[in-house]
C-alpha cells in the first residue's frame, strides 16, 4: 500500500508540475513501451526544456565563444576537485582518488573546493543554499551547479572526488572542451556516452559560452521549480544544447574518443590484484570511476593483496 501511495503522489507530483504530456510520456508510456518508451522520454524532456528555456537558448544561438586574449596566453587552467566536509573528512577511497590527481597533475594547480573555501572562487545565489540548507535539492544537484559556476568562471578541468586517476592530466591539452566520449552509444542515458558530467573540462574562453549557457538554464529552472524534471538534469541540459545550438555540438564532436575502461576498475577491486589487467585497463583509460559508499578489502580471503589493497598502497 506504501509503495502505491507512493506512485500515486509522485504521479500528481509531476504532473502539477510539469503538465499532462510530459507526465504521460515520462511516467506512464516507458512502463509499456520499452526502448521507444525510453528514446521518447528522451525527446520529450527536451522539448519541454527547448519550450521553457527558449529565451535562454536563443540568447545564446548567435554568441560567439571568444575571448580578449587569445588563450594561449590565459594561465594553465586549474583541475577542481570536491569535498565540502574537507580532506580530513574524506572516506577512504576519496582520499586515495585525490593524492592519485595530485600526483598526476603534471603542474597544475589542484584545487579542492571545501564548504570553507568555495566563496573565494564563486559567488552562490542566496537562493540556492536557501534551497539546500531546506532540503529542497540534493548535495549531488548542489554540486553539479558548483561544478557549472566554476568552470564559467575560470575553466579548468572537473574531476569527481571518486575518479582514480592512473597517469599525467595532459588530455585535455588543445581541446576547448573535453569530457569522457565512448562508442557504441547507449539510448538509456540522453548523453549516448558522448559527455560525463563527472569529468569536464574546457578552456577560458569557452567557459563563459557553454557553460555560462548551463549555468543560467540551471538558475532558470532553480529560481522556477523545487521539483527536478529528472535526477540527470545536468545532462538534459547538456542534450539540449547539443542540438539547439551549434557551436556546443562543434566542442562535443571534436573530443576524440576515449576512455573506454573508465568503469572496469570498480568491479575488480576486491579482487587478486593482476599486474597485466591493470596494464589493460590503464592503457585504455587514465580516469577510473569508483564510488565511497561500499568498503574495500586490502586482502583477500587467502591472503593475497587485492587491487585496492595495491591502490592503498601506493597512495598512504
């Protein structure tokens, strides 16, 4: 009966705030339709964003992304990682995915973003944390406007807090854009894999333009709605201005491929530590998405060292 009631309201929910149609085709039409309820999903989404941020869009359709100074004269952009309780506060495995992007920084500045310090780099809406602090958006959505308001500001490149990384930050050199791009696209998620909000980076000058463009549709929709048309708003947002505007499809198409074992590590880590298949997973990927919410052991039940227990080691 709980999970009926549940259904029930979020049903209502959604459909007060978002209207019979995009209420139909995101709660009811998928239930039966399979892939083709999941691709018109998809679309829909994106026409209610296309519909209610249009202004926004437009705004930005005819905008070129340049800058003053060209930007090989902008300092070498910085790599952001967060975790607003602080390092001393981070659970294991943060802390070990964070001396890992230190020690791969190849020179650049390494900057953690703490509850403490995100005020010297950006200024948040009242609004927003008044929003937080009620519990009307998630830490994880507060996040994805942190990481948004950040790299329009000063570019760089965004790292999560539990991404291990396994060689010099160097690939995002010469790209005004760079994210995690794989093959073969999946129609489940709207990215198809051709971005990963948990790895993005741009130049300076492209800051201002793409994600200046998500951050105002982003404090459009906060300033408008207290309920998320889906959690992975980030990357609807993201979708939409794939196709509505050009120059953001040009930055995404021309990241090359890359990454294509970027989430095989997590399911091994609890495993007998194989030299040659960290070398396979390595040479394919130098980004490695894990996660902080289960624990890992150091050894197996025979003793022997498992591949945490070596990425343990190498980074006490």
């Amino acid at each position: 009966m709980n999970r009926f009631t549940t259904a029930v309201g979020r049903f209502f929910t959604y459909l007060f705030h978002f209207g019979p149609r995009l209420t139909w085709f995101y709660i009811v039409y998928p239930r039966f339709a399979g892939r083709k309820g999941i691709m018109r999903r998809h679309e829909e989404i994106k026409r209610w964003i296309r519909k209610e941020f249009a202004q926004v869009l437009a705004s930005y359709k005819e905008r070129p992304f340049v800058s003053e100074l060209p930007e090989e004269k902008f300092p070498p952009p910085p790599i952001w990682v967060c975790w607003l309780q602080g390092e001393k506060q981070m659970p294991e495995t943060v802390r070990k995915c964070y001396r890992s992007v230190l020690a791969n920084a190849a020179g650049r500045a390494v900057i953690l973003v703490t509850e403490q310090n995100v005020g010297d780099f950006v200024s948040i809406p009242a609004f927003i944390t008044e929003k937080v602090r009620k519990g009307e958006m998630s830490r994880t959505h507060y996040a994805d406007y942190l990481r948004i308001l950040l790299l329009k500001n000063h570019g760089g490149l965004w790292i999560d807090s539990t991404v291990f990384v396994t060689d010099e930050i160097t690939v995002d050199r010469g790209l005004d854009f760079y994210s995690v791009r794989q093959d073969p696209a999946s129609i489940y998620y709207v990215s198809q894999y051709r971005w990963a909000v948990w790895l993005l980076g741009c130049s300076a000058r492209c800051g201002s333009y793409m994600f200046g463009c998500l951050e105002e549709l982003f404090r459009t929709y906060l300033s408008r709605k207290s309920v998320f048309v889906d959690f992975f708003l980030f990357d609807y947002f993201i979708a939409a201005m794939y196709e509505e505007l050009p120059q953001v499809r040009g930055l995404i198409d021309r990241v090359p491929y890359n990454s294509t074992s970027c989430e095989e590590l997590i399911s091994l880590l609890n495993s007998p530590y194989d030299e040659n298949l960290m070398m396979s997973i390595t040479n394919r990927s130098i980004f490695h998405k894990l996660t902080w919410k289960k624990d890992f052991d150091l050894r197996t039940d025979d003793g022997r060292e498992t591949f945490f227990g070596v990425i343990n080691r190498l980074y006490e």
